[in-house]
C-alpha cells in the first residue's frame, strides 16, 4: 500500500494529465484507459486493470461482473469516464466501489473535458 494516498494521488492526476493532453478529448474511454495504464506502470506503480469487484450482501459474496476501470497500487480507485458532464449515478458509482472494496479514496476522471483539471472528483470513503 502506497503510503501517501495524496501523493499517490497527485502523481496519477498528474500522468492523467499527461494523456489528456497528448490524446485530447473525443475518444472512447478505453484508449484512454490503455494510456493511463501504460503511463501508471512506467511511472513504476502497482496496478490492477478491470479489477473485479464482488458485491458483499450479509453473508454472501455476489460475483456479478462490476469491474474498477484502474485500482493503484491497492489503495487508490480510478473510474474513467468520457461523458459530457458527471452525473449521481457516476458519484454513487464509485462510492460504492469504495465502500464494497473498502478502500481509502477513489478518482473519478473524466477525460471528455477542454481542462482535465475541471473533469477530476477526489472521492474518500
């Protein structure tokens, strides 16, 4: 486990920056996905690519395909969006991921934005 979480944090806005400007907006999330994890493990961080994520009901553990975009370096959720704006289903999303994964802070990044700066919501659980 990273032991900064806004170290970690910033270097991952930071990388996300970096493909934001060399790729621009306008392509599908998975291109962007691709980049950020390239950049992210040539930044020499721990990352787990569509980390599968079971949902926990009382005693039972329910395999149902949700998936986290990026998880860094076990500490740190990245959900990537190319959408117009962000929406509450987007902000209950990764709440819930932080929550059924019990991890610390999560990112949701939306690559679909002029300035990557106004596309990025730190989440915390």
């Amino acid at each position: 486990m990273h032991r900064d979480i806004n170290e970690l944090t910033g270097k991952v806005i930071g990388l996300a920056m970096e493909v934001h400007k060399e790729l621009c907006p306008g392509l599908l999330e998975s291109a962007y996905s691709e980049c950020l994890l390239y950049e992210l493990r040539r930044a020499r961080l721990f990352v787990e690519h569509q980390k599968p994520l079971p949902v926990l009901y009382k005693e039972i553990k329910l395999d149902h395909g949700y998936r986290i975009d990026l998880l860094v370096e076990k500490t740190l959720v990245l959900e990537l969006k190319t959408v117009e704006s962000f929406t509450d289903v987007h902000f209950a999303q990764i709440l819930t991921y932080l929550k059924q994964g019990n991890y610390p802070v999560g990112l949701l990044i939306n690559f679909h934005t002029k300035l990557l700066k106004d596309g990025v919501k730190r989440f915390a659980n």
